[in-house]
C-alpha cells in the first residue's frame, strides 16, 4: 500500500484497516498539490505541474473512446485503412496466431514510473527546444518498444464460424488478401483506361475487381485518385444496368478497396439492393449483408427486407445460412420479433450439428441483439458446451457466458467445467475477454476463487489496455463477490491508477465510475479524491441526466463515506438530496421487502414475543444499503427496551395480514426465483392477537422476568430525517439489527456474503448494532414449522448469551 500512496499520480486512498502514519503524511503532501490541478482539468489528474508536452504524452489530444464491434484484426482486408478501423472488442486466445495484427494503441503504454526524470527536464529546460525535441523523441521511443512487446492485446476473428464449413464461402465476404494479386505498377494503367469503359457494366465490373487485386499499400491511396473517383461516377450511373452477380462483384471489390462507408457508391449501391432484393436469391442477401459489415455501412431498410424474406422462406433455411443470419441479426443490433420462435426452433433442431464456434457465434448474435431466450434452449446449448468446452476457443465461450449472464441462468456444470478450464488461459486471453468472463461470476453471484486469483495475477500487466467500463467491471465484479487476491494491493493500485487515467471518459459515462468506486467501498476502499469527484456537483447533474438509474449509487456511496470515512473532507451530496432518495428507497421498502412473507412472519413473533410492537421495529437502519432490518434493543439486564411509539408505517401497512404459506411460496422463498420478486399471497383472517397465550404473550428473558412489564428509562424521540444516520447506541444499551437474508444475499450455493451486504453488517457494527442473522437456510423450513418452534427460535437468536454478556 505505501508503495501506491507515494506514487505522485496516485491520490489519496482511504481504507477503513489502519495503515502507517508516515504513507499517510505523503499521502497527503501529494495530494494536496494535485487536488487544485485535478478539478481544473479531471482528465489528466493528478498530473502535477508538469510541463505541457509531457501532459500530451499521458492525455494525446486524437485519443478516442471508440465502439466497433465488427473490428477484426485478423482475416480483415489488408490495408492500414482497414486496421484504423478495428477497434471493437474481440478476445485473444490460446489459439490466436503469434503473428496476428494489432490494433494501434491510442494511449502510451509505458509505465508512469519511468516518466518523472523527464518531466523534470522538461521543466527546467522549456526554452531550450532542441533538448524538448531529443526528450520526447527518446520516450516516444520507450513507448513504442514498449508497445511492441506487450503483445498479449491480441484479436481474435468473431467470423472465425465461416471458416469451418465451405457453405460460408457463398454467404460471406472474403476480405483476405486476393489469391491472384497483381503488381502495384498496373494501378496506373486501369486508372488510365476508365475513360475507355464508356459506362458499360461488365467493363465497370472488371475495372473493380482488378483493382481489387492491387497490393494493399497501392490500394489505400486509391480514394483519393480522380481516375477512381471517375469510376464510381461511371457505376453510380449505369447503377440499374449491372446484373446482380455483377453488382454484388462491385460491392465485394468495394470491401477490399476499404470505401469509406458514407461514399456515393455505397449509397447508390444499398438503394439499388432494396430495390430488387425480393428477386434476390437468400444466399445473396446474406452475402451483400455481410459486405454491408465489412463495410461498416449501416443499411436498417435492407437488413428489414433480408429479415422479411427470411422470415417467408424460413423453411428453406439451411444450417450455414441460419447461422450466417444470426451472425447479421447480432451486428445489426436489432431483433425481429416475428422470427423470435423460430430462432428458438432452429437452434433445437440443429443444435447437435452446430459447431462449438457456430454456437459461440448464435449466443453472440443474440446477446447483441438483445434477444430472449427460453430458459429451456438456454439450458440445452450450456449443457453441449458444459461436455465439451476444452475443444470450444475462448472467443466462442465467452459469448456464451455473456448470453448465460443476460438471461441470468445459472447451470452449475458449465460453472464448474469452466473454473477448470478458463484460469490456464486467462493470461492468453484479451482484457475485454477477460472483464466478460469475470462479469459472468459476479452477474451471475458464483464465487470461484481459482478463476477470480488467475484473472488477478493477469490484469496489472494488461491494465493498460482496460477501458473506463472494463476498469469499473473488474472492481465491481471483485467487490460484488468480496473477494480481494492475494496480490490485492497491486491488483487495485493498477485499476485505480486506471481509473485516474481515464478520468475524462466518465464524463461521457458517469456510471461506469460510481459502478468502480462501489465495487471498492464494498471492500473498505475509497479512494478520496475519485470520490470527491463523483460526488462534486456537476458530475451528480450528469448522472441524474444519464439513461441508467444511478440514483441509488450515489446514495450508497455518499452515505458509506459519511460513516467508514470520518476524516474524508471533500464533496458530499446535499442534505435534501439524500432526503429525496431515502424517501425513494423507503416507497420500494414498504412495497417489497416489509411484506415479504418471511419478515411478516419475524415482525409478528418478534411482537408477540417481546411484548409488543413498540419493542420491534421493521425498517431500514440504513436505507442506503438497501434491505431491511427488524430492530430490537436490550437493556443491560436482558430486558428488552420499547422504543418504537411512533408506530411506523410499515406497521399500519401489515395490521391485519396474514400470509398463507403455501408449497408453492415456499419453493419460491426456498428456491428463490430468477428475477427477486415474490409475490404476497393475503387473506383476511387477521393478525395473531399480541396477548393469544400466557406461555407466548409473557415469553420469559432469559433472567425469568417478563418482557412485557419492561419499561425504558429513554423517553420517546421525534423520528430522525430520512437519510440522517442512526443515533448511537445509549450507555448499557444493545441494539440488535436482525437479518431476515435470503439466498440473493449470498453468493450462489454457498454462505458467502456478497459485497453490498458485508458492507451494510460493517457499518451496522460502526454505528454500534450487533448484527444477528436469521439465515434463510435457517428461517425459511421453520416456516412451516410449528409456532412454538419458530418462537424458541427467535428466543435464542434475541437473548443469544454472548450478546447479553456484550451488553454487561
């Protein structure tokens, strides 16, 4: 830790465990000189005052936040054009090629260690140009060794699929390098024979593809050429002359030539296809569609007609071709409704004769889609995969995992097979491949500590690499699961640092950072000046203006450094602003989770026990963490303490309920069910009478007195603000948070607290609650036990020994 607290480009980082004082005295000495300079200009915080050309090195003025999920770097048309332009998402694998293109970094790998002598020559030397020029050109030649030798950002091809079936060969583009080229020297000599086409269509034709065939280093400069701009005004003309083959051969030497997508060509192209693509042959549709991919052209009205006649020829469909239009149904981004059963269809009746990659590639389209899925088709292709995943590349796999993450489906053999196979390739594979794979298991709340310690080890020497979203998706994903590696310090150290880098994206996307600073306080980490950032005023505008609920973000974290953070000095959010999302969080409690069947139950045994509802009180101690709690105090002597006069809301809401417990609520209490809401089944029969019994109204303390003649000292107080904290507890006083959890409180299949609720139990305690669980693989089956045994139950949850010892 003190090796990140000294680090200059690094800000303060509080942590609730107690660190040295003298990493604590430089923490502060550097981050007070940065702290000015980082609200000035966020996106090359912490900079120091440095000079301005050591600034464009670390922030480059062209650098792009840039989205593209047709990039393939392999099997790609060769020109540099070409390559410019991939710049998507694809993953590296055990199988990608050594020799496989990269994909130009925007941002200087180097490490921010080695930049401070310069920077200090710089400084001291700005009027000498020439020693500026000298330095600079040495550390862009340390960047780009650099470069050269973190090779592991490789691509991998997403339309590997097409190459293990021949069919593919008359449904896709080929944009590999041509298997005839011809010498660079005949580029002249076409160009200079355009005027002797005369607009004929089969000499237009030719022309194309023989320019095709040129070298990519001749083919690049092409566009700007007037002989080649001559040619397309000779096609753009004769556009309606051109037989489809031949059109369809203009296209293609279109994909080599890399076209920009806006051209005139290409628009007079994408009309003329809509015009005759009813009397098109299926296999040329899907073929001119994926040229429109290879193009990167956007063309909704054609992709409307393919998806039409697909949808009237469906019967016809072979195996290639369905895969094939998935492919394009997934990078068009938009899925038609009328074809949903039918996709759902197909995949059953084929699904045995797919390969390992053509399932990769379905999952995918449907994933990009946004397309359901039954949980029943789901479930076949996880089990084929679960069988044979050791065959499957990492590419294929992953897409499968995010379709498994969208629908939320948890198959525990592809689980285990995968926590087999995936942690010897983790360090082959790309960053975005490896933040996908680490979402799955934190979406998904499946712990597996081999995956998550080699996904770890991997990520500070590729950090470089993570964009703002993957940074903030590897800290949710560790702290959603709470785990921190053994090379915790370094893991997070290089993500903050990340973070601090791309400082300026979250202008763009706010929630990627509240989603990074809450997967670290989930494990006691808040880095003070990334948060003094979130909650500064303009960024809450931005994200109260932004697409995604982030309300509630914001109000657990600027509530958790309000009480683990006592000496955080910076930005905190308004009074009222709290107020209006506590009242939000209390609308859903009152909805949701006090009428749940299982706290129902506890509140009236708790009220019936204790004496009363006023020594009970089902609400939120926190509503920032956003469950519930049934409140109970104890006086010294083990009586309980009345103290909820007031008579909350949630109580009038629940007077006079009962709650059938069915088989079928049980299940679903006990099972859980795939999207968190269970519904209240409520008759009329009236709540249990506080004074049924003698043996349940006088429940004896475990000293023998009755709990109903208890009296408090404390006379009753107004109710606290919504949001305010909790008072804290009095002298000889215990307060008990009971936790009626559920199994979406924990990891899958396991006792293991995910991270938002270790962080509610670890502030209860800081403000002076013991935390005591009614665990839902406790409470749940006593369900349906007796009332009796419920009640003893709770009896020797409440007046637990150890708590009262506590309490003397």
């Amino acid at each position: 830790m003190a090796t990140v607290l000294m680090c200059r480009r690094i800000p303060r980082l509080s942590r609730v465990a107690a660190f040295s004082t003298t990493a604590k005295r430089k923490t502060e000495h550097g981050s007070s000189k940065c702290e000015q300079e980082e609200k000035d200009n966020p996106g090359t915080a912490n900079t120091g005052s440095e000079s301005p050309a050591t600034i464009q090195l670390l922030n480059p003025l062209d650098y792009r936040v840039s989205y593209n999920p047709s990039a393939y770097a392999r099997g790609r048309a060769g020109s540099q054009q070409h390559l410019d332009r991939d710049r998507g998402q694809a993953l590296g694998d055990t199988r990608t090629s050594p020799g496989a293109a990269q994909a130009p970094q925007a941002f200087p790998a180097a490490s921010s260690r080695t930049l401070p002598p310069i920077r200090r020559a710089l400084s001291k030397s700005r009027s000498n140009t020439l020693l500026q020029q000298t330095i600079l050109e040495a550390l862009s030649k340390e960047e780009t060794e650099k470069e050269k030798w973190e090779v592991h950002d490789s691509k991998e091809d997403p339309r590997m699929f097409q190459k293990g079936r021949p069919e593919y060969r008359s449904l896709s583009c080929d944009s590999s390098e041509p298997a005839q080229p011809l010498p660079a020297e005949e580029g002249d000599s076409i160009l200079d024979s355009v005027a002797a086409c005369e607009g004929s269509p089969g000499s237009i034709t030719d022309h194309f593809q023989r320019l095709s065939r040129l070298p990519a280093e001749r083919r690049a400069g092409l566009a700007s050429e007037p002989g080649f701009d001559a040619l397309c005004h000779c096609a753009v003309r004769a556009i309606r002359l051109f037989s489809t083959p031949d059109l369809i051969h203009v296209l293609k030497s279109c994909v080599l030539l890399a076209v920009p997508p806006a051209h005139p060509l290409l628009e007079a192209c994408e009309g003329e296809f809509c015009r005759r693509a009813w009397d098109m042959e299926l296999e040329q549709l899907l073929l001119v569609a994926d040229c429109w991919r290879c193009l990167e052209r956007s063309v909704p009205s054609y992709l409307s007609i393919l998806f039409s006649f697909a949808n009237l020829h469906w019967k016809d469909l072979t195996l290639p071709q369905f895969v094939q239009l998935v492919y394009i149904i997934g990078e068009g981004r938009r899925s038609p409704a009328d074809l949903a059963q039918k996709v759902e269809s197909t995949i059953l009746k084929y699904l045995d004769s797919f390969t390992l990659e053509e399932l990769g590639t379905i999952c995918l389209g449907l994933f990009k889609s946004v397309s359901g899925i039954s949980d029943h088709v789901m479930r076949r292709i996880a089990d084929r995969v679960s069988l044979q995943m050791e065959d499957m590349s990492t590419y294929a796999l992953v897409n499968v995992l995010k379709m498994l993450r969208y629908i939320r489906m948890d198959h525990l053999p592809l689980l285990k097979e995968l926590g087999k196979v995936i942690p010897e390739r983790i360090p082959t594979v790309n960053i975005q491949g490896i933040m996908h794979i680490t979402l799955t298991y934190s979406s998904l709340h499946y712990f597996d500590e081999g995956v998550l310690a080699a996904v770890a080890t991997s990520l500070p020497s590729k950090v470089s690499y993570c964009r703002s979203k993957d940074a903030a998706k590897f800290l949710w994903s560790f702290g959603c699961l709470d785990y921190e590696p053994p090379n915790e310090e370094e893991f997070y150290s290089s993500l903050i640092k990340q973070i601090h880098r791309k400082l300026h994206e979250f202008k763009k996307f706010p929630e990627h950072l509240l989603t990074a600073l809450l997967g670290l306080a989930f494990v006691k980490r808040f880095p003070e000046e990334l948060i003094d950032y979130a909650l500064r005023e303009e960024f809450v505008q931005k994200t109260r203006g932004s697409k995604y609920e982030l309300n509630k973000d914001l109000f657990t974290l600027g509530k958790s450094v309000e009480i683990e953070c006592p000496t955080y000095r910076g930005n905190r959010l308004p009074p009222q602003l709290c107020q209006e999302f506590a009242k939000m969080a209390l609308s859903f409690a009152e909805q949701e989770i006090y009428v749940r069947p299982e706290i129902v139950e506890a509140t009236s045994l708790l009220e019936s026990m204790l004496g009363g509802p006023e020594y009970v009180k089902n609400h939120m101690i926190l509503p920032h963490t956003r469950s519930g709690d049934l409140e109970v105090r104890l006086a010294t002597d083990g009586h309980p303490i009345p103290f909820n006069f007031k008579g909350p809301v949630a109580a009038r809401k629940l007077k006079d309920i009962g709650v059938s417990l069915t088989d079928d609520l049980m299940a679903q209490l006990i099972k859980g069910r795939a999207h968190g809401r269970s519904p209240v089944e409520v008759e009329n029969e009236g709540r249990t009478p506080r004074q049924e019994g003698g043996d349940e109204a006088g429940m004896l303390c475990s000293d023998g007195a009755h709990t109903a003649g208890a009296k408090s000292p404390a006379e009753p107080k107004p109710g606290r603000c919504p949001g305010a904290p909790p008072s804290l507890p009095q002298p000889g006083e215990v307060r008990l948070a009971l936790q009626v959890s559920n199994r979406n409180h924990y990891c899958y299949s396991s006792k293991r607290l995910l991270g938002l609720h270790c962080l509610k139990r670890r502030q209860l305690r800081h403000l002076g609650y013991v935390v005591v669980e009614l665990p839902f693989w406790e409470w749940f089956p006593l369900l349906r036990r007796s009332r009796s045994e419920k009640l003893s139950y709770l009896h020797y949850k409440v007046f637990d020994p150890a708590l009262l010892s506590r309490a003397g």
